[in-house]
C-alpha cells in the first residue's frame, strides 16, 4: 500500500540580496501566485488528499502566468473547454434530477430546472469565451461617435478661421438716425438744443 504524503503548506520565499525578509514575503504573496495556491490547495484538498504540494503549485501558477504573459493561453483553452464540459455534465444531471419529479413535486422539479438552466448558460458564456480568444473581434478606433435622432453633419476639422466683418451701409445709417434721434429727445427733455 502506497502512503499518502504529507501536504505541503508552506510557501518557499527566496529572499533577494536587496530585500528585507518581510519585502520578500510580500514580494511572492503579491506577485508569484503563492496565495492562489494556498486557496486552490484548500479548495481541491479533499479530491485530490495529500498530493498538492503548495511549492510546486506557486511555481506551475508562475509558469502558466509567465506563458500567458507571452500570448500562449493555451492552459487557459485547455480549462475553458473542460469547464464548458462540466458545466454540461451538471446541465444533463439536472434535467435527469427534474424529470422524476415533474408532476407530483413541481417545485423540486422547477429548482433542479433552473439549476440547469444556470449551468447550461454558463456553458454557452464559457464557450463564447473561448470563442473570443480564438478568434478576437477587430477593434476599430474611431474619431468621434455622434448619436443623434435624424440627420447631422459632423464636421472633424479645425474650424476656419472667420474674415472681420465688414458693416452693412443700410444697418448703419439706421443705427446712426436712431442715435441721432434719440440724442435730440434726450437733449429736448434737459432743454438743450445743437
């Protein structure tokens, strides 16, 4: 009979030659994945015993980071399709859970139908996730967007500069007879004349 290994929990800290100890520490927490394999080692615990060793998880999770750094997200592919298929599996157990109760446990039969539902839509998001990564839409950059109801003209370039305005001879004899008059009211009503 094989015997389990002990876990391991502990995280490695290689301490660089410029850091503090605590700078270290906080160095791998923050950056080398160390915390998400504490939490995945808790979480898979139970399936999968004694195998996962915290170390060796922290370095793989640092290997996956460094390829997708690169572009390869393979790995990433690769997870997205088994979730895809799990989901499915848990969508076919549901409605398998529901058929025997429809009729006589109608909210038993509702609850394992929802749950299908759920499992069948986060399937269909995984798989157009994936989708997306394959084939990435283009980006297009545009300028400027203008929504409006009806017709509009946008004009994008610098506006011209505007000629000084000339004055208009009509405008200005009128303007100057109303001055001119109101200059004789005012100086009629103080008893003044020109």
């Amino acid at each position: 009979m094989v015997k389990p290994r002990k876990p391991v929990e502990n995280v490695e800290v290689a301490q660089k030659p410029d850091e503090t100890p605590e700078a270290a520490t906080h160095r791998v927490v923050m950056a080398e994945g160390a915390r998400h394999a504490v939490a995945g080692r808790r979480i898979a615990g139970q399936a999968f015993a004694d195998a996962l060793n915290v170390p060796a998880m922290t370095r793989e999770l640092g290997r996956q980071s460094k390829l997708v750094a690169k572009g390869d997200l393979s790995a990433q592919e690769y997870m997205l399709v088994q979730q895809a298929q799990t989901l499915d599996l848990i969508f076919t157990r549901m409605v398998m859970q529901a058929e025997p109760n429809m009729g006589e446990y109608m909210s038993a039969a509702e609850t394992y139908m929802r749950l299908a539902l759920k499992a069948q839509a986060q399937a269909r998001a995984t798989i157009e996730t994936l989708a997306e990564i394959k084939n990435p839409r283009p980006v297009a950059f545009v300028k400027q967007a203008n929504i409006a109801h009806g017709h509009q003209q946008v004009n994008n370039a610098e506006p011209a500069a505007l000629p000084p305005p000339t004055p208009d001879p009509i405008v200005t004899a009128t303007l100057s007879a109303t001055v001119d008059s109101l200059a004789r009211v005012s100086n009629s009503k103080s008893g003044k004349t020109d």
